[in-house]
C-alpha cells in the first residue's frame, strides 16, 4: 500500500516527521485520487499566498484543500489541513487558538495532537516532545523545563521550519533578540512579506526598549519598504 504525500515541500518538512504522512491515502498505485491532487494544490497556493501577504487568496486556497479532503468523509486528514494552516500562521507570529483543528482534535492522531500544542506553546511530555520532528524537540524540551533554549536554530535548514520554532520560543518569552533576528534574516532571504513584517516589528519594538533610536529608524525604513502600499 502506498502512501501518496499531500502537502507542499516547505511545509511538508515541517510537519512530515511526525512519524505520520499528512494528507496521505492509500493506493496501490496510480491514477492518484483527484481530490489528492486538488488538495495539494490548493495547500501550495495557500502557503504561498498566506506567507506573501495575500489574506484572502491563503483563505479561499485553504478552503478550496479542506472542501477537497472533506470529500473522503476523513476527518483525521481535514485535521491536518487545519494544523497545516495553524503552522503556517504561527511562523507570521499569529498566534491563538487553532480552532478549526480544535474542533477534529478527537480523530487527530497523537503526533498532530502534540505538534498542535507545540505550535501554542504548551509545555509537552517527554513521549509527546518524541513525536515532533527532530529540528523542534530541543526547543520543547526547553519550554518543557528539560533544558536550555537551544542554540542551534540556525541549524534547521528548511526556513519555515526555523520560524515557527523561533515562533514557538517567542510565544513562551523564550526568544533571544539573537533568534528573533535569525527569524527575521530568514522571512527576509525568502521574500515572504507577512512573517517578515511580523519579525521586523519585535525586532523594532526591542530597539525602542533599548533606547536605539537609530536602529528603531532604521527598521522603519525597512518595515515601510516591505510594507504594500496601500
């Protein structure tokens, strides 16, 4: 049986070491499923769109993805299109409850459960922490009082990934100004206008408490740059 994944490659780097396939179904082999193919384009458009800065187009292309998994009356796999959206967002530092995955948490599997609660930042237990990817355990282990923020981020080599765990650190008071501006060089390197703007503001924001007038101006100069006109 074959397991066909179903997510963009960025993000699929995220979350497909969960030690489960997002998205997949179960086929012998090809034609592969029309609503498998659908989906997957619609979650390529959508990440694209949401990391851009296009709100409406990232709704519509989620939606599009969610109506298509819907088709096969699995709500484990909807789940994951809503943990999928969740992540993408927490790496724009849009943080809240990731209610459309809330809703289908009772069919998500124990790996989604535990990276949803990642993604919000919750301290996790030793066997949940094992079901994350290996580029996010050390910064669960670090929230989870099991150690020291750790210092490797730069290490995470797929860039979405090391914003959302940035992300993570950040939502639990747990980011160095050092992280935030790796978070922020990342967004920048990939042209993604919306976590960029988001990463520019907390670096701003550190340079006012600072009293660095110059640096809170020269970040300005780089948000109103970056910024659409409107």
């Amino acid at each position: 049986m074959k397991a066909l994944p179903l997510l963009p490659h960025r993000l699929a780097q995220v979350v497909a070491s969960l030690s489960i396939v997002l998205l997949a179904a179960c086929a012998g082999g090809p034609p592969v499923p029309d609503w498998q193919a659908n989906a997957k384009g619609a979650i390529d458009d959508a990440v694209t769109a949401h990391l851009t800065g296009d709100s409406r187009a990232a709704t519509r292309a989620f939606e599009r993805a969610r109506a298509e998994v819907a088709r096969t009356g699995r709500p484990e796999l909807v789940a994951r299109v809503e943990l999928m959206r969740c992540a993408a967002m927490v790496a724009s530092l849009q943080f809240g409850p990731c209610e459309g995955f809330e809703t289908l948490r009772a069919d998500a599997a124990a790996p989604e459960r535990a990276y949803a609660d990642y993604l919000a930042a919750k301290p996790l237990r030793p066997e949940d922490i094992a079901h994350l990817p290996p580029a996010h355990r050390g910064v669960a282990a670090a929230l989870a009082g099991a150690g020291a923020m750790p210092g490797g981020l730069p290490e995470i080599d797929d860039p979405l990934s090391r914003l959302i765990a940035v992300a993570v650190a950040f939502q639990a008071g747990r980011a160095s100004p050092a992280a935030v501006a790796l978070a922020a060089d990342t967004a920048s390197a990939q042209g993604w206008r919306r976590p960029l703007l988001a990463w520019l503001g907390v670096q701003q924001g550190l340079a006012q408490r600072a009293g660095e007038t110059a640096e809170v101006q020269r970040l300005q100069r780089r948000i109103d740059l970056v910024r659409p006109a409107p």
